[in-house]
C-alpha cells in the first residue's frame, strides 16, 4: 500500500467527528441564513414599496432593491462562519507535527519508508481538502434552502460556491502560519495558542478599523490592511466581484508562503529521539 494515500486516510480518521460537526453546523446555519435573508427581502420590498426604511437597508451593506444573493452573502460575515474555518485550520495546523511529537506516534510514522515531506505533503492535503468539505458545506446548505424559502432570484450552486472559496481561503493562512509554528516546536499548545492569538488580533483590529469614530484615525488603513479578515468579502464575490481575485491571490499567496517555509522547517530540524 502507498504511504501518501495511507497517511491521508489516515488523518481523515483522526479528524472525522471534528470535520463533520463542523460541516453539519455549517450546513444548518447555511440553510438558516437563507431563511433569515428570505424574511429580510421580504420587509425591504415592503420598505421600498412604503418609501421607508432606507437607512437601515443601507445599514445590511446592500444597495436599493438588491438582488436575493447580495442580501444572502450580507449575513455570511458572522463571526460563527469565520470561527469554524478557523478551528479547523488552526487545529490541523498545531497537531501537524507538534502533537505527533508530543503524543510519540511521529516515531512509528518516521520510521517506515516515509520522508519528511510525504508527511507534511499529506497533513497539508488533510487540512486543505478538509477546509473545501467544510466551506463547501456551507453553500451546499444555503443552495438546498432556496428551494424551501421565497426568493425574488435564486442562485446557482456555483455563485454560492464563490463565497465559500473566499472563507476556504481566508483560513488557509492561518492553517499556514500554525504549521509553520508547529513545525518548529515539539508539543501542541504553543502552536494552538500562538496561531489562536494571531488569528484574533488580526480579527480585532479588522472590528477596530470598521468602528465610526476611529475612521480619520491615521492608523486605521494600516490596522484595516494588517489583517487578513479585510480580505473576507462574501458580497464582493457575488456582485461586481471588483476585489475577490486580488483578495483570493494574497490569502493563497501568504497561506503558501507559510506552508512552504514549514516544509523547510520540518526538513532541516533535527526531531526528538522519540520521533
């Protein structure tokens, strides 16, 4: 039997209850959030129709009359969204290599014909088609609820799709940045934290940048383009689509960077006598 194919399956079985429970509340809150946009639609037709209600449709980040689709992506910034993607990125990350060490099961791996980056090669594939299955799970479950809620138009699976893409990419670099910690240590919760830390702060000054009274802050486009979560924008992806290519480049451009930098890392280190 071929190592990579083994190893592969091998970290789907370590990982399934984690994937599945994420897929599952996803799917769910998919299915929701069209509920909810159906409902939204709905009282904008009616405020339009009455003449009122235009601050607050301006306040859902859409313009006058928009279409079902933008009004669905408007909720696609909740915060559960993006923490989902991010426990898995985060977690596959920091158990790479650090937890195989700690836990010494990297010893009995390390000691078959594997190298180094076949091992790697395999929890970085785990990590990124796990990240597909769970974004995927998204669009599919908001796909499913169009045809279970009024809509003015209804979107295709592949417009969904775009969406989900973004929020994939959006975890890629953190995954990246916790493996490359991982790669480097021995044990599992200096990774988990330091990629847990990073990932916050980024998503705090994202919230900090978008507050009213700090928007003539001379620090405000620096703390807006610090972060990786301004590179996040579900509307973007399904309407003008202005910015989603350049944003989908830098996060799979700095989530590579960080995955390559571990693959170096890995490689030159010298493992525990246990490993």
């Amino acid at each position: 039997m071929k190592p990579f194919p083994t190893l592969v399956r091998r970290n789907f079985h370590e990982a399934r209850w984690t994937l599945v429970l994420s897929s599952l509340t996803l799917f769910a809150l998919g299915w929701l959030l069209v509920h909810v946009a159906s409902r939204q639609e709905t009282r904008i037709r009616e405020a339009l129709a009455s003449g009122k209600g235009s601050s607050w449709i301006r306040n859902l980040g859409v313009e006058a009359d928009p279409p079902s689709i933008e009004i669905m992506m408007a909720f696609w910034n909740q915060p559960l969204i993006i923490l989902l993607a991010a426990v898995w990125a985060i977690g596959r990350g920091a158990g790479a290599v650090g937890a195989e060490i700690e836990r010494g099961s990297l010893d009995m791996v390390m000691s078959r014909p594997i190298s180094r980056s076949t091992y790697l090669a395999s929890q970085v594939l785990t990590a990124t088609l796990g990240l597909l299955f769970i974004s995927g799970a998204l669009a599919a479950g908001a796909y499913w609820a169009t045809f279970y809620n009024v809509l003015k138009s209804q979107p295709s699976f592949l417009l969904l799709f775009r969406p989900a893409l973004n929020l994939a990419a959006l975890a890629f670099p953190m995954y990246g940045y916790t493996l490359l910690f991982s790669a480097m240590d021995i044990v599992r919760w200096r990774p988990l934290m330091l990629g847990t830390v990073l990932t916050f702060a980024g998503f705090i000054a994202r919230v900090i940048s978008t507050i009213p009274v700090f928007q003539e802050s001379f620090w405000r486009p620096w703390a807006e383009h610090a972060s990786i979560f301004s590179l996040y924008n579900p509307v973007d992806a399904v309407s003008e689509r202005a910015h989603y290519d350049f944003n989908m480049a830098v996060l799979l451009g700095l989530g590579s960077a960080c995955v390559a930098m571990a693959f170096a890392a890995f490689s030159a280190r010298d493992l525990p006598a246990n490993a």
